[in-house]
C-alpha cells in the first residue's frame, strides 16, 4: 500500500510579489516559515511513520523541509527532480504583467491555467504530466513529498485519473497537506 503526503512549499517573496518562478527561486517569507513549521507540526502529531521524505530540488522546497524538519523526527530528505516546478522557460521569474507585454498573442484564448503551458520555450503539458504520472507510478509504503504548485496539481491529477482542465483548475494552497491514499485524495488544513 502506498500512503503519499504531498505539500507545497511555502509562500515565498516572489510569490508574495506576483513573480512566477517555475526553475528560478526566492527564499521563504515569515508566512511561508510559518506554512512549513505549521505543516510539520501537524505531520508530527500524525500517528504516521514516514518511509521516505522525497523533496524537489528547488530551494524553496529545501527550505521547506527544512523547517518540516524541525517539528518532528523524519526521514532525512531525497531530492528528486521529478517533483521540481515546471519550467516556464524565458517567463521564469515575470510576472503576468511583464508576460502579457512580452508575448500577447501567445496568451490569447488561454484561460486562468493552461497559460503555463503557452512559454514558447517551456515544459509542455505533456511532458511535465508524464513526468508527474512516472513519478507516481514509482512510490510505495510512506512517503512525504515536498513539491510546487504546478506540478502538485499535475500529480494530484494524475492519481486521479482528471482531464488536464480538471487538473489545472485544482487549488495550491500553501497551507494544505494532500493525503492520496487508495485512489482517493483528502485535505488536511494546517493553518
């Protein structure tokens, strides 16, 4: 039986900024602190013993499990470059303002999530799902994944069998520990 905690890393100054990091990074705000040591503290009191805590690559996801680490006794964490953001290519590090002026006709008939996927130079949906799908596919027993937005909702996704509309329309908050477990998905608040 595989049992997978997923969270998201959390709020850091770009995201407090508007700015979309995909592969580029900025360190955690107090909240995000905060969001991370308020998410250990609940995993810890979890009558749950992690076999792995499998951790993106990505400083904010470092500093994440950093502060997880803290609250309790856990596995010392693995990167794993299946669960690093997707990459939005020459848009990391804009913000929708300097995107929408850079690439206008790129953004037309986009909706609120599939946009992502418009960087003429970045992941594409498919390649960043499979890359969610293989990682899904390769876990057992206990696992904690410290993860991003994007691709937690790709995974989430996939565990779920969800078109990629579906998919793209879930939430990713930064406050959320999603349990998958026996093909469903449940949601712990923290905050």
């Amino acid at each position: 039986m595989t049992d997978i905690y997923l969270v998201r890393h959390g709020q850091t100054e770009w995201n407090a900024s508007g700015r979309f990091q995909g592969q580029l990074d900025s360190s955690l705000t107090e909240l995000g602190i905060l969001q991370a040591r308020m998410i250990g503290y609940h995993l810890s009191r979890l009558d749950v013993e992690f076999d792995r805590v499998l951790v993106s690559p990505l400083g904010r996801c470092q500093q994440t499990v950093s502060e997880i680490r803290k609250c309790g006794v856990f596995p010392e964490p693995e990167p794993d470059e299946c669960l690093a953001e997707v990459s939005l290519g020459s848009w990391d590090g804009l913000t929708n303002f300097d995107i929408v002026n850079q690439s206008p006709d790129l953004l037309e008939g986009t909706s609120a999530f599939d946009w992502y996927f418009r960087s003429p130079d970045g992941e594409s949906y498919e390649a960043a799902y499979a890359r969610a799908s293989k990682w899904l596919d390769k876990q057992s027993g206990t696992v904690l994944a410290v993860s991003h937005g994007l691709v937690g909702r790709l995974i989430r996704g996939a565990y779920l069998g969800l078109t990629q509309v579906e998919t793209l329309s879930l939430p990713v908050p930064q406050d959320i520990v999603w349990h998958l477990s026996n093909g469903e998905i449940g949601a712990m608040t923290v905050v």
